[in-house]
C-alpha cells in the first residue's frame, strides 16, 4: 500500500479460505464501495472481480485465511486480496485453463490488477478511483 496511507483508516476482513466465504467478502466489499460512493456499477465490478481473486485461491486449493484490506488515499481506494496460495493450480490443464480465465475476467475488471507473489502465496493488488 502507499505510504500515505494511515493505518487507522484500514478496513480489513479476514475469512478462510472457501467458496461458502465469497459472500462474506463480496458483502464487506459492496459495503466499502457504497461508504465511498462509488457508482452501483463500480461496486458490481469490484465485487465480481474480489470474488473471482478469491475463487482463484479456491480452485488453487490454498489452504489458510483470505485478507481483504482496503486504504482509501484522496478519492481512490488501494484493495489489497492477501493469502492466495500459489499462482497456478498445479492440476493439469483443465485447472490451468479455468484459472486463465478468472484472471483475464479479472484484467478486464480491474485492468491495473497486480498478482504478486508473498511470503503466504498470491496477492493481487488494485486501484479503484470513483468515476466522474
């Protein structure tokens, strides 16, 4: 996250890893979205872009907790999706076609999406600033 960022002001949810938590995060990140007035569709796109980052780590079988960290700097929110598991499922070529998929699906949502390995797996990281 950016420097400027003040730790007070984080919002933060953390969940395990699962397809029946999707909801859980896709509810704490249309609320964010909403708190910050972004448009109805911007919020879509964030919450079908943070659910598929999450069923990425599904389909990759990670095993652990999911962290979602939002920042807010001037009008832009700074997500950070932590606690991915590894960058490729790993299951052949079905797997690795479905995971393809989610992260162009992904790209096309949020075109500044960063995958970055970390010590606990993937993150992938994001700006989101309202439009207008």
């Amino acid at each position: 996250m950016p420097d400027e960022a003040n730790p007070s002001q984080r919002l933060s949810l953390s969940v395990p890893q699962g397809t029946e938590h999707i909801g859980t995060v896709r509810a704490f990140i249309g609320a964010v979205g909403t708190h910050h007035r972004l448009a109805p569709e911007e919020i879509d796109d964030l919450k079908l872009a943070v659910s598929e980052i999450c069923g990425d780590a599904d389909a990759s079988r990670a095993v652990g907790r999911i962290g979602v960290h939002v920042d807010r700097i001037g009008d832009a929110l700074h997500v950070e999706v932590t606690g991915l598991g590894p960058a490729r499922s790993g299951d052949g070529p079905e797997a690795d076609a479905a995971l393809a998929f989610r992260r162009r699906l992904i790209d096309a949502l949020i075109p500044d999406a960063v995958f970055a390995r970390t010590d606990r797996g993937m993150a992938v990281r994001f700006t989101v600033a309202p439009a207008g």
